[in-house]
C-alpha cells in the first residue's frame, strides 16, 4: 500500500519492515495499522503482522535482541497516542558481537594489525593510521550499510567489511585507527550497525 508519516526500519537481515502510516490524502493523523516487510534482494514488499494500533508520525526502533520497537504517533480514532507494541520477526537477527581473547567478550580483543596478524595488545599496541582487522556477526550479506567503530570514542575510517575468508557465518571489519586516539593499555573498542551497539572490548594503543 502507499504510504507516508509511516516507518521504515531495516531489520538486519536484508529486510526492511514498512509500518503504519497514511495512504490516502495528507492529514498526519490518518494512521494505518498494516506492516509490509520489503525484501532487497528481491525488490519486493509482502504483507506481515498487523499493529494492534492504527500509527502515523511514530518511531520504531530496532533493539538488541532483534525485535522492533513501535511506539506513540497518531491514531486516526484516538489522537495523539501513548502506547508502544513490538515486531517480531520470524528470525531475529542479534545484535553485533565483538570477539575477545578471553572468549566472554571482555577485555582484550581479538584485534590485530592487517599487516602482521598479531593481536593490537599492551605489548603490542596499535598506531595511529594503520589498518587493524577483527571478526564480528550480524551483518547483512552483500550490505551496502558499513558498520561504525569507534575507538576510544573516536569513529574510525571503514576500509573494509563483509564475509571473513574460510570462516562461514563471521563478517571481517577493516578500519584505520583514528588520530587523536589516548595512548593506553586497554583503550575501548565497539561497533555500531543499523543503531544496535556490540559489546566493548580492548585494544593498546601508542
């Protein structure tokens, strides 16, 4: 259907779910309370679970755990509305998930620099502008959408990202570390990908 003052959210799995919304005239509180989930690979739309409420002018907002959160907007019977209602999708897709030496997703990654293969450690710290590399999950196949990493708050430059060679399922990031990044032992890293943060873990940086 058509639709305006709807949402529109990529769910990380290559499809994007359309909710709510007007499809006739252009009064912001006429609200539908359909769903269509939009298919990229291959350019179609079919229609999903309905919204226990009709919505226009709402958020909806993909959380860690996969499903959506939809809430407030407008009802064309109820006016401004206070409520919220999760998407599920039939497979959630998790949020992004950064390795760690440990295995628990804590403390020291497992970064390395691209150019050696040994891990960015305290004995063995990163410098600014040269290319480090990591495995993480969650991203879409073919995604056109890079992920963001900051490095001790700062964004770093993706070079990279996309299937990990001879390993089925894990996705590989290529980023340059920033400038002005602290010096330090355990220096915070994490990756953001369609607004889901990953866990944080550490790199040492000169």
């Amino acid at each position: 259907m058509p639709r305006y003052y709807h949402t529109a959210t990529p769910l990380g799995d290559g499809t994007v779910l359309s909710a709510g919304g007007g499809s006739r005239g252009y009064l912001p509180e006429i609200g539908s309370a359909s769903a269509e989930l939009y298919d990229a690979a291959n350019s179609v739309f079919s229609r999903t679970g309905e919204m226990n409420a009709g919505r226009s002018g709402h958020t909806a907002t993909l959380l860690v755990d996969g499903t959506v959160l939809i809430a407030g907007g407008r009802s064309p019977d109820a006016g401004i509305l206070a409520s919220a209602e999760l998407y599920h999708p039939l497979v959630r897709v998790p949020a992004p998930v950064l390795f760690s030496l440990s295995t628990n997703g804590k403390g020291q990654g497992a970064i390395w620099h691209a150019a050696t293969g040994q891990v960015a450690s305290a004995d063995n710290p990163a410098i600014a502008g040269e290319t480090l590399s990591m495995y993480t999950t969650s991203l879409v196949n073919g995604g056109i959408t890079p992920p963001q990493v900051a490095v001790g708050n700062r964004l770093a430059e993706i070079l990279y990202f996309g299937d990990a060679p001879g390993y089925p399922g894990y996705n590989q990031v290529n980023f340059r570390l920033p400038n002005g990044v602290p010096s330090g032992l355990a220096i915070p890293v994490r990756l953001t990908y369609l607004g889901r943060p990953s866990n944080e873990v550490t790199i040492g940086v000169q």
